[in-house]
C-alpha cells in the first residue's frame, strides 16, 4: 500500500467548494429571514392602523410568520452543515499533514498514562508532540484515545493479529467514513469522560416497590372528579384541586430520593446520544470485517447496540422535560411524572446497564482498529507483516515513520535471533535504524500496517535502553540509570520467552576499558536462542573481542563522505564492521578543534 495524498488534495478542494456553497446558502437564507420578520412585523403594524384590513394583514402576517419559523429552521440545519463541513476540512487536512510529516497541526495531547519504567515508551516516541499517539490518533472519544495509548504501549496481548488486520485493511479503504466518524465525535464532545455513563451503569438499586404502587394507581384518582363532573356534581372542581395537590404533595416528599440521578441526567443524556449517533454510522456502514462485525455487536446479543442506547436517551429526554421548575410542579401535579421517569432510569440501568459498559468497551476497541489503519492511509509505503513465534525479524525497505517522508531513507535487513551489533559515525543512522525496527514490532503486534514493503517478525517483547534519564530526585547517575535498564533487560532474558533488546551506546558513561568488558557481559548473558537484539556501538574493541567469544552475534554499519561541504551520510545500512570516526570533523566545523 501506498500513500494516496492526491485523494486528500481533491477532497480538499471539493470541501472547499462545498463550504464556499453552504456560505453563500446561510447569507441567503439570513437575508429571506429578515426580509419575512420585517414582513410580519409589518402586516401586524398596518393592520392596527387600517382596521378594515385588520384580518386580512393577520392572516398574512401569520403566514409569512410560519414562513419565517421555517427559514430559522432551514437557516439552522445549513449553518450545522456549515459547520460540519470546516471540521471535515480541518479533519483532511490534518491527514494531508500526517502525509507531509507536518507535525504543526497534529499536536495531540496523549490520555495520562503512567510511562515510568516502560519498556520502550520513552526510547520509541510513542508520546509527545512529534510521536507515533500524534501521527495516529484519530480517535476523539475519551475511552478511543485511552485505548489506542495502551495499545501502542503493548497493553493488549492479541491472539487475533490476523483478524485484526483484515479490520485495519478494511477501514484504510473507508478514508471519507473515518472523517465522518471523527467529525461526529468531536461534534458530540466525546473526549470527556464517560464517567456519569459508566458510574450510572454500575448502580445496583432497585426502584421501592411500593413508590411503584402510587405512581401507577394514583392517576386512577381523576376518575373521581371524571364521573362527578359527568354527574353534573358541582365538588368535580374541587376534587380535581384536592387530586393535584395530593399528586404535589407526594412528589414534594419523594423528590430528595432521586435528586442525584435527575440531576446528571443532562451530562448522562449528551454522552448516550453521543455514543448512539456513533454506533449508528457504524451499523449504517457496509462492514464486511467478521472482527469488525462481531464488535458492532454490543452487548445485547440481540439487536444492536444504538437500540439500548436510544432507549436510554428517550428516557434521558423525558427526564429533561423537568428541567424547569414551573413545568415540572404543572407535570407532576397531574401524575408523578417523577416517579415513572425514575423507574423507568433505574429499571434500565439493572436491565441493560452491564450491556452498555460493554458497549464502551467494544466501541474503543473499533476506534484503536481505526487509529492504526492511519498507518496504512499515510505511510509512503506500508504493508501488513507475516507474524509467527520465535526471535526474528526479516524487513524490506522499512522507515521511521516520525522523519520528514520526503528524506527519510528506507533499510532492508534479516535477524534470526542473536545480536547484531550497529557501527558507524555519528548521526550515520545508528540509533534511527534501531528505533524503526522497534516501532514496527509494536505496529506490527496490534495489527497495524507498517511501513515497510515486507515484514515478517516474531512476536517478541520490545525491551530498550536508549535515551538514559538522570535523575536528582531518585540520587541515580545516567551510568547508574543505564544499568539498571539494562539489567532489566538481562532479567527479563531469563523468562525463556521471545525478546528484542534495542540498545543505544551501551555503557557511554564510564570509561572505555569497564564499557568494553561490561557489553560484553551483557552480549553474553542475551546470547539466547529466545532473544535477539540490535545495539550500538563507537567501541571497536568490542567488535574484537565478541568476535572471539560469542558466535551468534552480525556487523552491520553505516558510511559517510567528506568533502569541503561537510559531511554527506547516505543512511544506508551495510555488512561488517565500520572503523570510521566523524568525530574530529565535526569539532572542527564548530571550531573546538
């Protein structure tokens, strides 16, 4: 697959127009809109000041009054579409700059998850404003967003890889319905949290039975002054008031017992309408994915999941209808409106509340399928890799996806298990070479494309110690900080399961004799038929010396050119060992040397 940005470009221009239409439709429709309220104002006027045309003036003041209610309504709908058509745009753009490399618009502040001591998240920018959350996200529900981080923080173990790519392909094919589905989100405000929704969902109370009792045969009570008024009997009045204020009194008295529910009611309604409007695009969509399918599902085995929602949000309706004191004191003195609107909250929250909390839960995970199919839609090149068991990776033409496409320099290389040890040069391409291999085995373990032209890899724990952190608080020194990442790494090989061990510069803080021998313990202790590794390295001595010990370790390295301009690296990737330095070069450009 490759990126298609000319999709993007002519979408771009066929919103534009669209948006320029729709403007032009609203200042039309505010013009015919003043135009008849000045009318009706008008016709009102004139016909108290020519009474004998008094009716004929009312009768056309209503009728371009009703003329007017129905442009306000029109004029609304064009200005929502109006709306909805900048956000598409602003939604492709931000595609056309994932494309470009552009991180300017794609800053996107990652869910708060707790990243100390992770095994790759720091090393692999899976967060912070140029990262893979940034590239990919675009998910704008707060429970989306929360899922995709922990997917790419290796969360989920999945066993359904395959399915899971068949789901990403699917929707790579469906670009304009993930644009609707982001614009529904962020026009529902669905990034706050669904707190009230899953709170509500969770409540185990049972609505009183006798409460249940007055609120059904209390409006048994107006056939009293039904039959006394069919009677001709003159108290019909009077037993209709005492009725009312029986019905007030109760609803006095019962009010306090469902305060809290009534009250985030309106939080509660805006979150399942939301989430309802969502599954309903989903379920309107040809889905053809059985993953995707069997997600669309719900919780209700039967039916679909906006049904459950829909019901909740009529009720939801319902229950705003008492917004206003004045109304609810006039609904309630007829019948105990509160009452049923309780019962009917409560009675759905035990009937379907489990069902809806699995409808969250479903919905993120359609919504992380979604965020990694991006990686399809917008890398240069990208395919989906061949995952099996055991420590290797096999990769064609593969790229960091964070470095600007137009100079990125895409590497073929083959592991099967054993370390390879990376020489070269400073910024030859050391570190990057390490960091892509990485990132498209996390990609690759959540059923993402990456960006490659062919992968195949085992699926391994991704284990890194590459950007070391001192830390005055922890009384810890980068050497220190260094071990222990990396002594993690050695503990974490005792496991007897699969492992990529991605290491930067080992042991950069100490002197060249204890790095030498200390790297090579640690190549030693990963020589395992489970493990396999990639580590960097200025130390040739170490190159020697592991040359001698331990058999199962490959040379890769990188070059570079001089000339009077500076230096030119190719970033591309070769066999061996390299024993070039740039070092003096490059203090002699900034005038050290």
């Amino acid at each position: 697959m490759t990126s298609d940005i000319q999709f993007f470009i002519d979408r771009a221009e066929d919103l534009k127009g669209k948006i320029s239409e729709a403007e032009n439709k609203n200042r039309r429709l505010s013009s015919l809109r003043l135009v008849f309220f000045l009318i009706t104002a008008f016709a009102v006027v004139f016909a108290f000041v020519h009474p004998p045309m008094k009716i004929l003036l009312l009768i056309g003041a209503a009728v371009t009054f009703i003329v007017f209610i129905a442009l306000c309504i029109k004029h609304s709908k064009s200005k929502a579409l109006y709306n909805h058509l900048l956000l598409l745009k602003d939604i492709n753009d931000r595609y056309i700059a994932r494309i470009n490399g552009d991180f300017s618009l794609l800053k996107d502040e990652a869910p708060k998850i707790d990243i100390h001591d992770h095994d790759y998240a720091f090393d692999l920018d899976v967060f912070g404003d140029v990262s893979l959350f940034s590239l990919y996200n675009i998910s704008r529900t707060y429970l989306g967003r929360e899922a995709f981080a922990k997917d790419l923080l290796g969360s989920y173990s999945h066993d359904d890889i395959s399915e899971r790519q068949l789901a990403c392909k699917e929707f790579t094919d469906k670009k304009v319905f993930l644009q609707e589905f982001e614009a529904l989100s962020i026009e529902n405000k669905m990034d706050k949290s669904p707190g009230v929704l899953a709170n509500f969902c969770s409540a185990t109370e049972k609505f009183p039975s006798n409460l249940k009792i007055i609120y059904k045969f209390t409006p048994l009570l107006w056939l009293i002054p039904l039959v006394l008024l069919i009677a001709g009997n003159r108290f019909a009045g009077a037993a209709a008031i005492g009725i009312a204020l029986i019905n007030i009194l109760i609803w006095i008295f019962t009010a306090g017992k469902f305060s809290s529910r009534f009250n985030s009611a309106s939080s509660l309604k805006k979150q399942v309408e939301g989430y309802c409007s969502l599954y309903r695009l989903l379920e309107n969509e040809d889905i053809k994915s059985d993953l995707l399918k069997e997600l669309l599902k719900g919780g209700a085995p039967d039916g679909k999941a906006s049904d459950g929602l829909s019901k909740l949000a009529f009720v939801c309706s319902l229950i705003s209808l008492r917004a206003q004191p004045l109304l609810a004191l006039i609904i309630n003195s007829f019948f105990q409106f509160d009452l049923y609107c309780a019962d009917r909250l409560i009675s759905w929250a035990s009937s379907h509340g489990s069902e809806i909390r699995k409808d969250l839960d479903l919905m993120s995970k359609i919504e992380v399928l979604m965020c990694l199919s991006v990686v399809g839609i917008v890398s240069r090149e990208s395919c989906f890799p061949e995952i099996g068991e055991g420590a290797f990776f096999e990769g064609k033409d593969i790229t960091h996806p964070l470095l600007d496409p137009k100079k990125a320099v895409s590497n073929s290389i083959t592991l099967a298990g054993g370390t390879a040890l990376i020489t070269g040069s400073n910024m030859s391409g050391k570190t990057t070479l390490i960091r892509t291999i990485g990132i498209v085995c996390i990609l690759a373990y959540t059923g993402a494309p990456v960006p490659a032209s062919h992968v195949k890899a085992g699926k391994m724990r991704v284990m890194s110690s590459m950007r070391i952190m001192d830390s005055i608080e922890e009384q810890m020194s980068t050497f220190r900080a260094e071990l222990v990442r990396i002594a993690r790494i050695v503990e974490a090989g005792k496991e007897d399961k699969p492992l990529l061990f991605l290491i930067d510069e080992i042991f950069r803080g100490t002197n060249s004799a204890d790095r030498t021998e200390g790297a090579l313990k640690v190549i030693e202790n990963l020589s395992k038929p489970h493990i396999m590794g990639l580590m960097t390295t200025h130390d040739y001595a170490l190159c020697d010396k592991v040359t001698e010990t331990v058999k199962t370790v490959v040379y890769y390295h990188f070059t570079e050119k001089y000339n009077d301009d500076g230096i030119t690296f190719d970033y591309k990737l070769h066999n061996g060992v390299s024993h070039e330095s740039n070092a003096k070069f490059l203090m002699r450009l900034v005038g050290i040397y």
